[in-house]
C-alpha cells in the first residue's frame, strides 16, 4: 500500500470502475472506441520513437503526479531541483495528493487526455492502465532507461503482455509484525518462523490473549494480500498469468476459517473490536496502541509503528511457509514509476525515471520512502544510512530473498475492487452472519464479477 504498497496509505479504494467509466466517457465524446483522448499501445510506441524527441538544448516541460505525505512532496521536489540543476532544459512540475484522491484524479485527467507526463502507479491498477493505451511501452526508451540493475524478483513485475508498463521502485514484504515485550509479559518464547504451522500461530495468539492484558493478534482477514499468501503457499495464488482467480474455493473457505478460529479461540478481539480497529487504520492498529502481540503489515511500515507504538517491534515470516507446497511470501513493488503514452517527450520522461531510479543523487533523498530501493546497486547505496527500523527490514528481506517462490503476475483489470469486497465479506463472517464457506462461494462470484 502500500501497496499497497505503501506507508502513506492503507486503504486502497476501489477506483476500477471510475476509471474504466471515464475513459469509456472520453472516448465516447473522441468518436468512440480507443481511438479518442487515449491512444491504442501500438500508437504507443510510435510516440516513444517520433517527433516528440527533442534536441538537448530545447525547452521541455513534464507534469509528474505522485501521492504521498508532506514528507514525500518536500524530499520529491528536492530531488526535482537535482534534476533540473543537471538538466536546465527540462523544467518538471509536481503534481500531488493524498492517496484517497489520487486515483480519481488521475482516472480524469487520463480520460481527458491531459495526462502527467510521469506518474506513480500502483500494482492493483497498472494493467487496467495499460490495457486502455493509457501508458507508455518502457522498451521504447530503452536506450535512456536502464532497468539492467534491478532485482530480478520484481523486474518484471510491470510487464503485462510482453511489455513494460511500469518501473518498480523499491521493493517490500507482507509479513507478521510482533512485539517481543507483550511476548515477554506473557511469559512466552518468540515462535521458530521456520517453521510454524497455522494451527501454532492459532495457539500461540489465544496463549498471549490469556496471558496479556491484550490480544494475541490482529485479525487478518480485512487485507486480501494475507489470502495470496496462504493461497501462494498451496501452490495457488491470487490471479493467474491470464487474468483469472488463481485460487480454489476450497483454499478461500480454510483461509476464513483460520480467521473465525482465531476469534473463537480468543486469539483476536471480537467482531465489535475488531470492525473498530480496523477502521482506526495503522496508528490505531493493536500494536501501535500496546494491545496486541502480532499483526500483519507491509515491510515498511515498521519504522512507524515502532515509533508509535514505543517499543522495538520484530518481523517474522508468515506462519505456513514449510507448510505446504512453497513459501506464499513474495515481493511486491512498493509502486511504480510510469509514463504516459501521449506524452509528447517520451525521452525527456525516461530520463527523468532513470533520474529517479539510478541517481545516487536521488537515492539519498528518496531512501526508502518509495520502498527499499528496486535498484541494487542503489539499494546498498542507503543501506549504511538506514535508520534501526529500516535497516531490520532492510535485513530482514534480505534473509528471506533465497527462500521466495515466483512473484506473482500483474493483477487484472478490476483487481481493485477486490479490495472492498474482501473487507466486507470478511466482516459478514467475523458477525456470523456467513460461514467459512458462504464467504468463499460469495467471494468468488463477486469477484469473478468484478474482473470479468
């Protein structure tokens, strides 16, 4: 959240439909079809190659769009300004919001054809992006883009149908987060994240309810990347290469119902508790507020909730990694840097990206922000001036990197809206109002609906 991923925002919003609605709008108003306000990808490449070139000494101005908090917007636009000290012919313009506003307003100024020139993108919504000729074949800018340093683990992972739609930018982790001090209180070990099963983080969370003055855990239930995992460790995974569900009914009905084991055996709060929680977002998350020993988050936000929560927190890998038939766990883009296919300055743009990605000049303003960095060369560049909490998230993916199976496909169009239906369905159950295996049978009807 980030990603998404994604410190500056957990709740990513269902924007699927309003940009599939607007652009169908705008190209209505063109004369229909995709021959209006958003070229087709093969009039894509022929922008990345012809007249909007320009020569170096030319005046060029680029609009990039990211979301982000102030400290995002600050650190973005001094790296801006190193770029324009070394490139005085290129002025770029910020463009920013928050995270809740960002997909709307992209979504319009898309559809409208007055795209930023660059943007930040995110995995859920790159392919409904690129499906609608909405951005730029990074092959086409090969020769002023080096993608040749990044991880092999997400280097790919904006590739849809052959071509590169999206640049990661640094990289993160789904995992468990625990608080050895509420550990300690109880009078219980760290678990072996070796090897533990799902029935032992089941135990291990109803052990600490009893023996804390908290709870043992989090529900997980409200983030759909948790059920990729657990699907992921079945040999399954959330979507297929062609777009598909790519996991069984079956495996959705055992996911929920490890979450209603943990409710019944007093492992998380109850429905009330929990609903409440949830809409609290990461600062009223039980760690953060001392009231719970383990929860699941994203790599990156360590950092933040060790500060506030107060205490050193620790990752550890996700329960059921020798379970079963492969690790669930995977890198995921923490984003991506995009351009867009109309931009009359494809090169100009990809310099700027390469800026982005490969410039230690931007690399020790950036840091982590945008995840650890994709770029490994750039990636030990920060390592040395990572604080505590980044450098044990640092190391910790690290440690992990050997152990990953594949890294999941691009998610398909509408993948977004599974976020929303997820979190309702997971609270229908928690309530009671659903089994295990009502919940997988409406999962995956609405959500067969929402990428079809």
């Amino acid at each position: 959240m980030h990603a998404s991923g994604e410190r500056h925002g957990r709740r990513a919003p269902a924007r699927a439909m309003a940009l599939v609605g607007a652009l169908a709008l705008a190209a209505t108003a063109c004369g229909g079809g995709d021959s209006g306000a958003t070229p087709a990808p093969e009039d894509t490449a022929a922008a990345g190659n012809g007249a909007g070139e320009t020569t170096s000494d030319e005046q060029v101005t680029l609009r990039f769009s990211w979301w982000g908090s102030d400290a995002r917007h600050e650190d973005t636009q001094e790296v801006i300004d190193r770029f324009e000290a070394e490139h005085p012919n290129i002025k770029i313009e910020g463009e920013y919001t928050g995270w809740g506003d960002y997909w709307d307003r992209l979504a319009t100024t898309v559809a409208g054809g007055d795209a930023p020139d660059i943007m930040q993108h995110e995995s859920r919504y790159l392919r409904e992006y690129a499906d609608r000729g909405a951005l730029l074949d990074l092959t086409t800018v090969s020769d002023t883009l080096d993608l040749s340093e990044l991880d092999p683990l997400v280097a790919e992972s904006g590739a849809v149908d052959g071509a590169v739609y999206g640049v990661p930018t640094g990289i993160n982790a789904y995992t468990l987060m625990v608080d050895p001090q509420a550990f300690e209180e109880a009078g219980l070990e760290l678990p072996d994240d070796t090897s533990w099963t799902w029935d032992d983080f089941v135990q291990l969370a109803a052990d600490l309810s009893e023996n804390t003055e908290g709870y043992g855990a989090q529900d997980k239930g409200f983030n759909e990347t948790d059920l990729q995992i657990f699907a992921r460790q079945r040999g399954e995974d959330m979507y297929t290469e062609d777009g598909q569900l790519g996991f069984s009914q079956q495996t959705a009905a055992d996911w929920w119902q490890v979450g209603l084991d943990l409710l019944e055996t007093g492992g998380t709060p109850d429905a009330s508790i929990t609903t409440e929680v949830q809409a609290g977002g990461v600062d009223q998350s039980l760690l953060a507020t001392n009231r719970g020993a383990m929860a699941f988050f994203w790599t990156n936000e360590l950092g933040a909730l060790s500060e506030t929560s107060g205490r050193e927190l620790q990752l550890l890998r996700y329960p059921g990694e020798s379970e079963h038939e492969q690790p669930g766990m995977f890198f995921k883009p923490a984003m991506f840097y995009a351009v867009a296919a109309d931009t009359p300055h494809p090169e100009e743009a990809a310099l700027f990206v390469d800026f982005l990605l490969n410039d230690e000049q931007a690399a020790e303003i950036i840091m982590t922000d945008r995840g650890l960095p994709a770029n490994t060369r750039i990636r030990d560049f920060v390592l040395p001036d990572l604080s505590p909490a980044e450098q044990q998230a640092a190391d910790f993916l690290a440690e992990i990197e050997d152990e990953l199976a594949s890294p999941p496909p691009v998610p398909p169009v509408g993948a977004g809206e599974i976020v929303s239906i997820v979190q309702r369905i997971n609270e229908e159950v928690l309530f009671g109002r659903l089994t295990p295996e009502e919940a997988a049978e409406r999962f995956l009807s609405e959500a067969n609906a929402a990428i079809g």
